[in-house]
C-alpha cells in the first residue's frame, strides 16, 4: 500500500494518541545509553550539553543514537553547534523500528528538540527507513540500522542510526560546520592521525643552568624527553569512545641514546605525548647505568583476536639483568621476540616505585593498558615519570614494570626567576567569569585595606583591621577556630567587597618541582573575598539552596605543567572545590592560533574551574549542584598582574609575604542547620526526587555547602604534594 505524506502523519499522529500515557517515574536517557558502550560519546555530549536532563521527565521521545565513531567527527566543537545539531537526534513522540518501518513509499516530518528543525523520515527501496533534515533536499542524512532498546510504558525509544543527521542553515541553505558534506575527508580520520602542536613555537628561554637545555642527569643516567614517533600497531576498537589505541617507539635517537620502553596512546585524541630515552653518562663497563634485557616474556597477543586491527600486536616484557629493572614494555607486530638490543633496562637503584594512571585501552580483562606515573609525587619525591605504557594482562598490580629515580635531584633543571617570568608570560591563561557573576576576585590586599577584619575567639567584640601584607595576622598554627577573618562590619562596605574587585587582582605563584624536577609545576592562586549561594539540578528542575555554599574567603587555584627538557606545555589542572582534572594541553582552548596562552573559566559563584563553557554537575544521575561556565567581557589576565610568592628552590630569592603563612580561616564559621536549609530548597521538588537529592547532595564536600572560610594555599595538600 502506498501512503502519502498526509496519511503517514495521521498514522504516527493516532499511533501516538492511542499508546498509554507518560508515567511519572521517567526514564533517564544517558543512563540508559551508558549500559552501551557504542554509544557512550553519544551519552557524554548529551549530558554535557544538558539534553539529558531536558528530556528527563519529558513526554513520548524516540532517540536517534549514532555510535562513537560518528559522534568523533563533532567531539571538540562548539558547545552551541554540537546542541544544536543533537536536538535532531530527539524527536518528539514514542516510535519503535516497527512503525516506522510501515511507512512503505511514504515520508512524515517529524518534531525534533530543535525548536524550528523536523525531521524527515522516509521509507527506502527494500525496507530501510532514512532520516535528514526536513528542508534538506534530496539525499538524506543516515539511515536505521536497528532498534536498540524500547520501554512501552514511559514512552521511551533508542533507535541506532548510521550517522549524524545533516542540518542546513535556514538563512541561508549553508551547511553548519558538522555537515557532513561541508567537511573535509581529513577530518574523517581518528583525531590520533593529527599531531597536536602548540599553537605558537616556543620562544628563547632566558639563559639559565639546566632548564629546557633538553638533557637531565639523574644521577649517570642522562634522559631525553622525545615525540618523535614510529607507529608500530593500532587497533580500531575498545579504549575510550571505542576508537582504540595506537602503539608507538620513539624514533630518530641521538647517539648514544637508547629507547626504555614503547609509547600508547587512545585514538580519540590528537597524538601528544613523550617518552624519555636514555644514556649511560658514567663510562663504567661493569656497572653503567643501562643494560640490555637478557630475554623477553610475552604478556599478549592479539594473534587470535577478532577485533579492528591494524595486523596483529604483540606486547613483550624484557627480562633484566641482575641488579637491574625493566622500565617499559616493547610493541611488536610478529610472534618473534624482539631482539635483545632494541630497549634497555635500568640500574636498580635509578628505579622508583610506579602505579597506573589512565586508561588507555583494553579488551576486557584480557588486557588493560594504561599511562604510569610514580607513586609517591610531591616537591620532595625523587620518582621520574617514563612516559611508557602500563600493560596489564592478569590480576592487578602484576606488572613489574618501575618508573625512574632522580638521584641527584638538585634544582639545575628549574627555572630560574627570569625564566619563571618568561614562563608566565607564554603560558599565562585569561579566566572568563559568567555573565551573571556577582563575586569577582580582588588582589588580598585590597581585601585587607577596604575593610577586612582579624577576629579572635572569645574576643569578637574587638575585631582589628588588617595591614596591607597581612604583618599583624597571627603567623603559624593551625586552624583550630582561634582566629578567623570577616567582612566588614558596615552593611555597604560589606556588600561592597563582596562583589570583590576585579581591577586590583593577582595570580600568586607558587613554583615546585615535579616528578623528581623533570617537571616544573606552577600553581596560581586566585582570591575571592566572597563565594556565593550554591545552585543545584535535580533532573529537570534548577532551584537555588539559599545559604548552602556561601563563604567568605575563597581560594581557587589552577597549576601549569612544564616540562623542563624543553618548556613546553604538557598539561593543566583545574581545581575544582575539593577536587579536580588535569587537561592535557592539547584539550585546551586557546586565546587565538598565534598565543600559547590558553582559556580557562570560572563558575558562576562557586568559582570551581573548567577547560570549557557549559553546564557540569557536581554529583550524579542527573542531580547534583550546578557549575555554570560560560564567556563573558569580564575576565582575568593571569599574566598581567602576579606575584610569585613561593618557589622552594630558589630559596632566600623569594619573599614571602606576611599572609601566606597565617595559617587559620580566611571567614567565619556560621552554623546552620543544613538539614533545615535543604528542606527550605526541595519544596518544589517531587517526594522520590526530594529523596535522591538529600542523599546525593549530602555526599558532597563540605566546601560545597557549609558556610566556613577556607584555609589558605600553604595548608593545602597540594602546597608540597601533587595536585589530587
């Protein structure tokens, strides 16, 4: 029977009015696209966007779901574009495969989570049914492949289609930027194809000793740090966004240099990445530093596997000598082992303790492989990073594998004081606030001069104002409730320098070295005189929690990740209240393609920081507190105005000042019952969400939601260690 496009609108239209009516216990779409791992980016960049949550709660949806590989070709882009374009992917009312597959030579328009966008669907020549934009023209945008999951009674479809669905420029008739036919087939490839390079190329240092002179010596072992690859083996599946791992050796070796180990990395990224090499700087013949492995046990082979493979793979451990250790594996592509000259193990006591890091890749508990990184960090661990892959073919921890050990660990290889300038004024990052940000930061002596004032227990009637550089704060101690700071006590004055002033603040410097000074990390902290009121989600309702989250004093922080082989960026940390991420560098946005500088944002009272705008929860299952992230016209320029106020190896050259070694709150303790507060916010919430809120919310730090000034940076843990 042929139907014309009125017919199979009055179908879909009576299908829809005669299936039961939307229960109120609603399905959560990303929960139940994170139970297939095809289509975990799909779920990713619907919740980061907030589509999940939009549509919780929602009537009848049918989701279009592509897998990762399609998903690839958008990962990165705009926020707004990325949206837009996934809103075609929901479509407004309960369609399984069955129906749409009735549509024998017809077509209907269906709605969409676009407010202006339908989408068409159209039944194909030997019963496939296709879908693009409606108003796209003749060729369609992809095609059913099957029903993925159905649930009759919330009205709930997922449906796997080919690809994403192509979205025309009303306007204009342009394709967007992810049209498929707007884009070039090199944008087809896996991002890991593309060599991520920083935007700019790395000036001239100043002069110095041992910093970026390429060469560290850790003590008769010289080690290089290199990025020039050769790829050995690739798989296509498995790892993060089922995209798989490459697996390389570094190439192209100065003389004398040797290879410790083989590189890995996910797919789903650009390749950016080092590995060390090393040379036996001490001439002895009986006791060098470096040795050649006297056999090879074989930890796996894809051999017998049928996956997406690029030929098969092959992941060797060396056997060391006595007295020596196996610092990383080797990557073959035959069954034969490698020979006993291509890597070198290392002396024993230039060998540290290491752990896993991230996940790489895997194929099920056949095999995980990860990044490794010492396992005791901070400004005083010796532990030195290899830069190979961690490969797990059994139980936990049965890897033998070790990271290196800066023996001679002095401070030739830091930046020096000029150098830490050049440093900052490369790398330094603007920090965008929200546009509806009430509380911006201010320098700490602007605080102290408009009014700040130092309380003592049991002496609260006699507050005392506070110097400039904080000379009369109590020094030492601890923070056991003895003194604490306040606004002032004047109700202008204090609203006052609750907004903070944006004009007057600094970035406070605190340089270290990491990862047995093979690393200089830069830790910059930012001043808020005040935190606002926490916002929170609870599916599809935003409410405010009133007083939850407000404090006076807050401290946040982010810390540059500098190699000292050559100073290049490697990586970010985003502190985020009591946690936070590293970025690699090359996830980060940058302020134009001629600046190494890059973009960080501050979220809308809570000032946690993020690598990119958008809305992120703090919790889970679609509740939690709300971080707001979005560009405005106030930011701050990191670089424009800092004080480095900490730097252990330069000792005595560095003062500081008065205020970083008091050792108390920066506010008053104000007790509340959160319990009481809560209660006041749920009010328009249903009764099972009211539940899954407090239980959710009560999990949180208490950074988050009492109303108690922080310490100060040097009582962080993070002050001597590494970042969480």
């Amino acid at each position: 029977m042929s139907l014309n496009m009125s017919s199979v609108s009055s179908y879909l239209l009576l299908l829809c009015f005669f299936l039961p009516s939307f229960s109120a216990a609603a399905l959560n779409i990303s929960e139940i696209l994170e139970k297939y791992p095809d289509f975990r980016s799909f779920s990713i960049h619907l919740r980061e966007t907030g589509l999940a949550d939009s549509v919780i709660g929602g009537k009848k949806i049918t989701v279009l779901a592509v897998d990762n590989r399609a998903m690839s070709k958008i990962s990165g882009g705009p926020t707004e574009e990325v949206e837009r374009l996934l809103r075609l992917h929901l479509v407004r009312g309960y369609y399984r495969a069955r129906h749409l597959l009735q549509l024998t030579n017809g077509t209907a328009s269906l709605p969409t989570f676009s407010q202006d966008d339908l989408v068409r669907v159209k039944a194909l020549r030997g019963g496939g049914v296709g879908f693009s934009a409606a108003g796209e023209g003749p060729g369609l945008g992809a095609e059913l492949l099957k029903p993925v999951f159905s649930h009759p009674k919330d009205r709930v479809a997922v449906l796997h289609v080919s690809d994403l669905i192509r979205q025309q420029d009303n306007a204009s008739g342009n394709c967007l930027t992810f049209c498929a036919s707007a884009r070039s087939k090199k944008v087809e490839a896996l991002p890991i194809s593309t060599v991520f390079k920083l935007p700019a190329p790395l000036p001239s240092w100043p002069a110095g000793k041992g910093f970026a002179s390429g060469t560290i010596d850790l003590g008769g072992l010289l080690v290089q740090q290199t990025t020039t690859f050769t790829k050995v083996w690739a798989t296509h599946e498995g790892g993060p966004d089922n995209l798989g791992a490459t697996f390389f050796e570094p190439s192209l070796l100065p003389e004398g240099y040797f290879m410790l180990g083989s590189y890995a990395q996910p797919n789903n990224k650009p390749l950016f990445g080092g590995i060390l090499i090393g040379k036996d700087g001490t001439n002895s013949l009986t006791n060098g530093t470096l040795k050649k492995p006297i056999n090879y046990t074989l930890v796996w082979s894809s051999e017998s596997l049928k996956i997406n493979q690029e030929g098969s793979g092959y992941i060797w451990l060396p056997v060391p000598p006595d007295g020596y250790t196996a610092v990383g594996h080797v990557v073959t592509t035959s069954s034969e082992k490698p020979s006993t000259d291509k890597v070198r193990c290392i002396r024993s006591d230039l060998t540290d303790h290491c752990e896993t890091d991230t996940w790489i890749w895997g194929n099920g508990n056949a095999i995980n492989v990860f990044t490794s990184r010492p396992s005791i960090r901070g400004i005083e661990a010796r532990g030195v990073g290899v830069g190979a892959f961690f490969a797990q073919a059994s139980a936990p921890n049965s890897s033998v594998l070790a990271c290196l050990r800066n023996t001679k660990f002095d401070s030739s290889s830091m930046p020096n004081q000029n150098q830490i300038e050049a440093l900052v004024r490369e790398y330094s990052p603007l920090v965008y606030f929200h546009p509806d940000e009430a509380f911006l930061p201010s320098s700490v002596g602007w605080f102290f001069t408009n009014g700040a004032l130092l309380y003592k227990k049991e002496e609260e009637t006699k507050p005392v104002p506070i110097e400039m550089t904080g000379s009369n704060l109590p020094q030492g101690g601890s923070s056991d409730g003895t003194y604490w700071l306040d606004l002032p006590l004047e109700g202008a004055a204090k609203d006052r320098v609750k907004k903070g002033e944006l004009q007057s603040s600094q970035a406070y410097l605190h340089v270290k070295p990491m990862l047995g000074a093979t690393f200089t990390d830069i830790a910059m902290w930012i001043f808020y005189p005040f935190n606002g009121p926490a916002r929170a989600k609870v599916k599809f309702f935003d409410i405010s929690l009133g007083r939850l989250g407000e404090h006076v004093g807050d401290w946040e922080h982010l810390t540059l990740r500098i190699s000292n082989f050559d100073g290049r960026l490697w990586s970010v940390y985003l502190a985020e209240h009591s946690a936070g991420i590293w970025v690699s560098a090359a996830e980060l946005e940058y302020q134009n393609s001629s600046t190494n500088k890059f973009v960080a944002y501050s979220s809308l009272h809570g000032h946690a920081l993020y690598f990119k705008p958008g809305m992120f929860l703090q919790g889970g299952e679609g509740i939690g507190v709300r971080n707001d992230f979005a560009k405005s016209k106030m930011f701050m320029d990191t670089g424009a105005n800092f004080s480095v106020v900490k730097a252990e190896h330069l000792g005595s050259a560095i003062i500081e000042p008065a205020w970083l070694n008091y050792c108390r709150e920066w506010g008053p303790k104000v007790d509340y019952d959160i319990a009481e507060e809560m209660q006041k916010a749920v009010k328009v919430l249903p009764g099972k969400l009211k539940t899954a809120f407090r239980s959710v919310v009560q999990s949180l730090p208490d950074e988050v939601l009492k109303e108690e000034g922080p310490i100060g940076p040097k009582m962080k843990g993070s002050w001597i260690g590494d970042e969480v």
